[in-house]
C-alpha cells in the first residue's frame, strides 16, 4: 500500500480527535493553535493511521457501489474479503496485535503527506484463546511534501485460526 | 512539556478514557479512520459470520483515547515515540482508564526526554493496551 498525497487537514483531524474522546484545542481551534509554539492545529499521535482515507484501493472500506464488501446487507456477509494482506488491521479474521509510531518532524495541518509501506518480519504462534496465530509486520514511512521523513509507523497484524476467545 | 525540575522517575498519571463506550464512538472512529472494518460497526457480520458476541472497538480507537491521556500529560507535540501491544479487545459498554509511569529521563539527540510506560485497563481492571513513549521535556 502506498499513498501519494495524505492531505493533512483540519477538518479531518476535528473529526478525528472527536472520535478519541480528546477535546484539546491544539486539534480543533485555529486561533487557538496559531497562539502557541507550535505555531497551527497539529495532528493527533495516532492520526497517521488514517492515511487509509486516501489509498484508493483500501480493502477495509467498501467500493463506490457497495460491489464486493463483505458486511451485511440482505444476508450477514456479502462476500469473502478480497484481500487478507496483514499488518494494521487485516482481513476479516484479521487483528491489530501492535502499532508503534516513531515522531521524526512535525506534521501540520496544511502539509502534504505521501506514504511508503514495506514487510516486514512475518512469524507463528500457537494460543490457546484463538488457534494458531500468524503475525505479520509492515512498516511504513511517511514522508512530507519536501520529501522528509516525518513518521515511521510499524503495524503488526494477527490472523487468528478462530475468533478469540473472550 | 513536562518541567524536568518537577519531575521523578515513579512519577504517574491517570485518566479515564472512557465510561460506557459506545457503539456510535466506534462508528465515529470508523469514519475518522477510514478503517470500516465490519468487525467493529456491522453486529450482524460480527456475531453471525465471524462468530463474536458483539462488535469491538478498533486496536486503534484503544490507542487513539490511550494517546489522548499521554498527550494531556506531556503536552502537544512533545512524543518522539509511541507504542502499544493489543492485549485484549475493548467492547461497548467498557469504562478504561489508563496510566502513564515516568521510567527514565536521558538525553537523546541532545534534547532531554522522558521515557514512559503506559497501560490502560478496563473495569475488570484487565489490561487492553500496553506500550510506552518517549517525550521530549523542557531542562
């Protein structure tokens, strides 16, 4: 997966810190924002993730038309999902085990974002709540629009044999 | 930022992320996100076809309300480094609360910064979200 331009913007990032529960201004009040060192709204840690916005082919969200999404509508799946690739996220059966985020620079509202993401270390292990689990790690880069890096964020996903046991 | 001259290692902070989640903060992670996962919105795919009692928060929404008590603490854009394990998943209804240790304060690339350890637990007090963060502070 690879995005070439991740705008960053201060709507999506109002949105974003809304959906964690984090009221801080820094994300949400220009006026606000433009008054402190940091000079404008800044991003959330963990907003690098959505970066899935603007990959065009994002397998966890479903295609203009519905075509092929595999959640429910008239029966409880619509269809297999179409990819299983790991790391971040996965597939159906597919889980988040970690995410680790490196801060190089800061990222701004304003600035434009273009991403890199490469496997990692892949690896098995037996459970007892889920089956035999199968980790897999990606690791992506971030860099901003004068090509510097600004975040490394490494994904490692689980596909699990069955759902886990709670 | 932190201050280093009102600092100690052992040094703790709390926060609760969240009483009761509910099932619309997941749809509006979803949206935010991008990720639309039907493991986290969809409770029909999610009992009946992947064979789960309910819908779950994203690894990521966990990691998301755990950062917001780590940037409370530290201050904005202070973390050179943030990283959790999923060790349980978060479901509607879950209250979390979450706790950040100071474990070290060094240099590094000739800023002073602090290390810390984080948890977040749920309110049969099982940890969901564990990991750590190094933040830059002022000498």
């Amino acid at each position: 997966m690879a995005v070439d331009k991740f705008l960053i913007e201060a709507s999506h990032i109002m949105m974003f810190a809304r959906s964690v529960g984090d009221s801080n201004p820094i994300y949400h009040d220009e006026d606000y924002a433009k008054s402190t060192e940091l000079g404008g709204i800044i991003p959330p840690p963990t907003f690098a993730q959505s970066s899935a916005q603007f990959d065009p082919d994002y397998f966890l969200r479903p295609k203009v038309g519905g075509d092929g999404w595999f959640g429910s509508g008239k029966e409880a799946t619509g269809s297999k999902p179409s990819s299983g690739s790991g790391g971040g996220g996965g597939a159906a059966m597919g889980l988040h085990a970690e995410q680790h985020f490196e801060y190089h620079l800061p990222v701004k509202a304003g600035d434009t974002l273009s991403t890199t993401t490469k496997p990692g270390k892949a690896w098995e292990k037996e459970s007892k709540r889920a089956g035999k689990l199968k980790f897999s790690e990606s690791v992506t880069e971030y860099r901003n629009q004068n090509g510097d890096l600004v975040i490394t964020a490494t994904g490692v996903g689980v596909q699990t044999e069955r759902a886990v046991d709670s | 930022m932190l201050k280093e001259n009102e600092i100690n290692i052992g040094d703790t902070h709390t926060a609760t992320l969240v009483e009761d989640l509910k099932r619309t903060q997941i749809v509006q992670y979803a949206g935010a996100s991008g990720d639309y996962n039907p493991l986290h919105t969809d409770e029909i795919f999610t009992t009946q076809v992947a064979g789960y009692p309910s819908v779950f928060a994203h690894g990521m929404l966990s990691m998301g309300l755990t950062g917001t008590m780590l940037t409370d603490y530290v201050g904005d854009g202070a973390l050179t480094k943030y990283g959790v394990r999923f060790t349980n998943q978060v479901w509607p209804g879950d209250t979390l609360k979450s706790t950040t240790t100071i474990v070290d304060i060094r240099d590094q690339d000739g800023e002073r910064v602090v290390d810390l350890e984080v948890v977040t637990i749920n309110q049969n007090e099982v940890p969901v979200v564990t990991g750590n963060a190094t933040a830059k502070i002022e000498s």
